[in-house]
C-alpha cells in the first residue's frame, strides 16, 4: 500500500473541498480536519497560507491537463494530423478527464471552475505559468478548420465553446463523486462522445463542411 505524505492528504483534501463549495467557502480548521491532521498549523507548515495551497492546486491541475493534453498532440501530428475538428476536439477534451486512480479524477475541472469564477484574474496569472502550450496548440488547430467563418463568429463560437465544454465536464465530475441520479449517464465515453460530438456542430454550424 502506498504511504501518503502529509503534505498531499492536505492537497487532496482541499482540492476535493475546493472544488465542492469554492476556495472561499472552506476554511483552514476543515482542510486540516478533512486531511486527517490533528494539528491546525500543519497546512501553514507546508502551504504558508490558503491562497498559496490553491495556487499549488492550480497549478498542479493545469500541468496534468497540459502533459496528456501534449501527448495526445504530438502523437496526432506526427501521424500527420490532426485531420479533423472533430479528432482536435477529441484531444482538447478527453485531456481533462483524469484515469480514474487519480485522486483528481472528480474535482479538477471544478476546482478550476469555482476558482475561476471567484476569482479570474489570480486563476489566469497562476496557470499562465505553465504556458498553456497545449492549450493553444489546440486552439490554433481549431482555427484551422474554422478558417471559413468570419473573425468575430469564430471568435465567439470558440468562447461559448469552452464555457460549454468545460460547465459539461464540472457536472460530470459533479455526478459522479456524488452518485447524484445523473451518474449514470456519465458512465463510460458515450457521454463524453457526445459532448465532443456537440461542440463540434456548434463550433462548425455547418459552415465549414
């Protein structure tokens, strides 16, 4: 059985409590608590403060989105794609839906979203560490195959895109971790299929056919 250290029960702990009821809803005492900790300075001890434990969170959550996301990537253009929206979608996706062992398999993509929406510009300045290199590799495929429609159309296409995609996944993760009655349709890829299948019309609109 692996051993874990008592700095990341303390980032497991919160990540799950972040992502349920935001950063600001969650205090130090129940991080610690939910951490199975006894001594109340023991996130200072590691973390320094709140805010400095949800940057790390952050970051952390970008990185695993950005390694598979990469991955995916290079493996597609090396084959000499992406060859459709759909397969670019496909990758910007499934990159943020964790193997099911990871312990932020259920709480990533909503630990981004109450952050997000609490507090915007922290979120952006802490992931734009990590250079979004992925991120952007994908977005530019999309461009690619948008090329048809007009600047301002892709442009707001893609924006509701990802607001779309990623409240979708947030619920997803939601359902599962809460065995809500919508789990069920959250099992297996169907559902993520679909999901892509859908950002994929309402990116194109049939106009770039």
């Amino acid at each position: 059985m692996v051993k874990i250290s008592t700095r990341n029960k303390i980032k497991i702990a919160a990540q799950s409590l972040f992502a349920e009821r935001g950063m600001s809803g969650v205090s130090v005492r129940e991080i610690v608590a939910a951490a199975g900790q006894k001594n109340m300075a023991s996130l200072h001890y590691y973390f320094r403060t709140k805010e400095e434990l949800a940057r790390e969170l952050l970051l952390d959550a970008a990185a695993v989105i950005e390694e598979r996301r990469i991955r995916l990537l290079d493996a597609a253009e090396t084959a000499g794609g992406p060859t459709s929206l759909l397969q670019v979608l496909e990758i910007f996706i499934k990159s943020a839906v964790l193997p099911e062992d990871d312990p932020r398999a259920l709480s990533n993509v909503r630990l981004y979203l109450h952050a997000f929406q609490h507090d915007a510009e922290f979120v952006q300045s802490t992931v734009s560490e990590t250079g979004d290199v992925g991120y952007f590799r994908c977005l530019g495929h999309i461009k690619t195959f948008l090329a048809p429609l007009p600047a301002d159309v892709m442009k707001r296409r893609m924006y509701l895109m990802q607001h779309y995609v990623f409240n979708l996944l947030g619920a997803r993760e939601r359902a599962i971790s809460t065995g809500s009655v919508e789990a069920p349709f959250w099992q297996g890829e169907a559902m993520l299929n679909e999901l892509i299948t859908g950002a994929e019309r309402f990116l194109s609109g049939g106009d770039c056919e």
